[in-house]
C-alpha cells in the first residue's frame, strides 16, 4: 500500500536529485515496459479474483498426484533426470551427457 503522502516524497527526491530538465527524464523512462508491466499486475489480479489461478495449480497438484510416488521424485531413490545416456537411442547425441 502507498503511503499518503508518496507524491510528496517523489517530488523531495527530484529535488535532492538535482534534475534540472524534467522532460529529459521523461524521455529516458521505458514507458512500454512499464505499460507492459502495469498491465502484466492488471490481469494477474484479475485472474485470481476469478479464481483461475488456484485452479490452474490445483489442476497441476492433482495431475502430479496421479503419478505413483516413486515417479515423481528426483536424483537419489528416483529416476534420474535427466535420462543417462544408455536410455537414449543408439547414435544419437544427448544433452545427458
């Protein structure tokens, strides 16, 4: 949450900066990536008001659940990831290496 008084504070920092051409400044900010951004937050919170994120990840917790526990574990007392090289097709190269 902003603090109220967050337009005061932004105008003493441009103070103590010394900027004296505030419109060269203006040029210098990436306005598109901070459109992009804005509206990245915009739709996420959307999203989760909706719901659809709690149940995109539900989907995905019970998708992996499905898999016997065995599978679904990684480096020592499971499959190896990635897969050795002798699991490969013969001639052809791995990045398993």
């Amino acid at each position: 949450m902003l603090c109220p008084n967050w337009g005061l504070q932004a105008i003493a920092l441009l103070l103590i900066s010394g900027i004296q051409n505030i419109e060269e400044l203006m040029m210098k900010v990436e306005w598109a990536t901070l459109l992009f951004f804005g509206a990245l937050f915009i739709l996420m919170e959307g999203l989760g008001e909706l719901g659809l994120i709690d149940a995109i990840g539900t989907a995905t917790s019970d998708a992996i659940s499905d898999f016997p526990d065995e599978s679904r574990k990684v480096g020592p007392g499971g499959p190896p990831f990635p897969p050795p090289l002798s699991r490969c097709a013969r001639g052809h190269r791995s990045w398993a290496l």
